[in-house]
C-alpha cells in the first residue's frame, strides 16, 4: 500500500481517537474509552510503517493536520461547536500547510 495512504488512513484514525476522548468523559466510559485506546494504537503503529519510507517531519505533519482538521470538521457536527471565519480560515491554512509539505 502506498506510504501516503498509510499516513491518511492514520489520520482518520487520529480524528478517531481524539472525537474517542470526548466520548470518554474522562476514561470513565468502557466502551468509548477501549474504542479510543484502540484507534491511538493503531493510528500510532501506522504512522510508524508510513515512516519506513517516508521523511519523519512531512509524514508526522501531515498525520497531525489530517487528526486536526478531521476533529475540527467532526466536531461543528458532533457537538455543535460554533462555525466562523476564523475557524475556518484556520482549517484553510492547516490544509494549505499539508499540501505544500506533501508536494515539498
């Protein structure tokens, strides 16, 4: 599978279990926090494959724009947090920053 997909599969996975610590309350809940405990690993453990062959810095970046940008967009709809320009010129310029150290 191509290091990239890899590395975007991660991501998801970091939208996953970050969206998990909420559901969590705390570590409190068995359920969302087994589940949460679960995505970070294997989000964890596929950033590390990706990485055989892929620059440390640009792979990381990019695993951690896609986890932010995912739980930003996921949370306007999960749990009603405010949409406005700033928040969305700051997703803008996460994407951008992808994008450029993708194609860097």
């Amino acid at each position: 599978m191509n290091p990239w997909m890899i590395v975007a599969i991660a991501g998801l996975m970091e939208t996953g279990w970050a969206l998990g610590l909420k559901y969590s309350d705390g570590f409190t809940r068995l359920v969302p926090s087994a589940v949460t405990i679960v995505l970070a690993l294997g989000s964890f453990y596929l950033l590390s494959v990706a990485m055989k062959s892929l620059p440390v810095g640009t792979a990381y970046a990019v695993w951690v724009g896609i986890g932010a940008v995912g739980t930003a967009i996921a949370a306007v709809f999960l749990f009603n947090e405010p949409v406005n320009l700033m928040r969305v010129v700051g997703v803008l310029l996460i994407l951008a920053g992808i994008a450029a150290l993708k194609f860097a």
